[in-house]
C-alpha cells in the first residue's frame, strides 16, 4: 500500500500543527492589560494605590509577593472598587479604609528586602493593569504627588520610574 503523503509533507503538516497549538495555549492565557498600577504616599506617609485605566476597566487590585514556589504568590492586601473604575485614574489609601473601596484582604505589615507587587484585575479577567513592583526602600524614596510605576520603552524594556502625577496621567497608557 502507498501511502497518501510524503514524509516531508507529513512532517510539516505535524510541525505546523504543533507551533498553533503551541502559540493558542500560550497566548490564551493571558488576561489584556488595559491599565497601569502604580504607588504614591499621602501627605502623612500612607500608601496609596495609584490606577491609571486606560479604556475598559478595573475592578479591584492586588498586592502580593512571589513565593519562592513558582506556582504561588503570597496576598498581602486587596482590595475593590464600589463601583468599576473606567478609563482614568484612581486613587485609595492601602493600609486605611478608603472611600470607595473595599478592603477584601486587610494589608499585612510590610518588611524590608521584600519585593511587592501591584496589579489591578477585573471580576470576569477580561483585563488587568500592568503591575509595579517595589520595596518599602522604593516607597521611602516617594514624596507626595508623585507616582512610582513600571514604565515599558519603545522597544519593550521595562524599568521603574518616579514622575510626577500629572506626568503619569498623561504617559502612563502610552506603556500598555
């Protein structure tokens, strides 16, 4: 019996069957991000959550540590918004009750040469915000007014800046 293909036609065909498969299982298991998270602190030193929500919304934020296993993150606070935040920006207090926000995980005392996380999601996970990552040495250096956030280049690197509020209003939904 002959067989109905070549092996190099076969062969392809498997190849090309595997990299779609490959490309749908990864690309479907993101969440778009459609926001950007940042931290600020109040005049008397408390952490404040910064959203800046570029188009469709947000729901509540996260803050959390990776754990050393790879498949866990530790919540040290969360919370959500009363009403869903639309496209601009957002600010609450972390460690007080804030107007407008639900405390659904108390914050827990931050520590030194921890590296936090904040990001913001959506109750159905059709988005999220970028996260900013930071330590409470990150949180020392900010002044009121001032927005501590991951700012993605042009060419997609990352890095952690501090601007000036009005800044990241106007720049910040240039990054996602």
């Amino acid at each position: 019996m002959q067989p109905i293909t070549s092996r190099p036609v076969f062969r392809h065909t498997v190849g090309a069957v595997a990299i779609g498969v490959a490309l749908a299982t990864t690309t479907g298991c993101t969440v778009p991000v459609d926001a950007v998270a940042g931290i600020s602190v109040t005049r008397d030193g408390h952490l404040l959550g910064v959203m800046m929500v570029c188009g469709h919304r947000i729901d509540g934020a996260t803050l959390y540590v990776d754990s050393a296993d790879v498949d866990k993150t530790v919540t040290v606070g969360s919370w959500t918004s009363d009403h869903p935040i639309k496209a601009g920006i957002a600010t609450w207090t972390l460690d007080s009750p804030a107007a407008g926000w639900t405390t659904t995980t108390s914050l827990t005392p931050l520590t030194a040469k921890v590296t936090y996380d904040l990001y913001g999601w959506t109750k159905d996970n059709s988005s999220s915000s970028g996260n900013v990552s930071f330590t409470l040495a990150d949180r020392d250096r900010l002044t009121p007014g001032n927005v501590l956030y991951d700012e993605i280049s042009d060419n997609g690197d990352e890095s952690t800046i501090i601007v000036p509020m009005a800044k990241f209003k106007t720049r910040a939904c240039q990054d996602t």
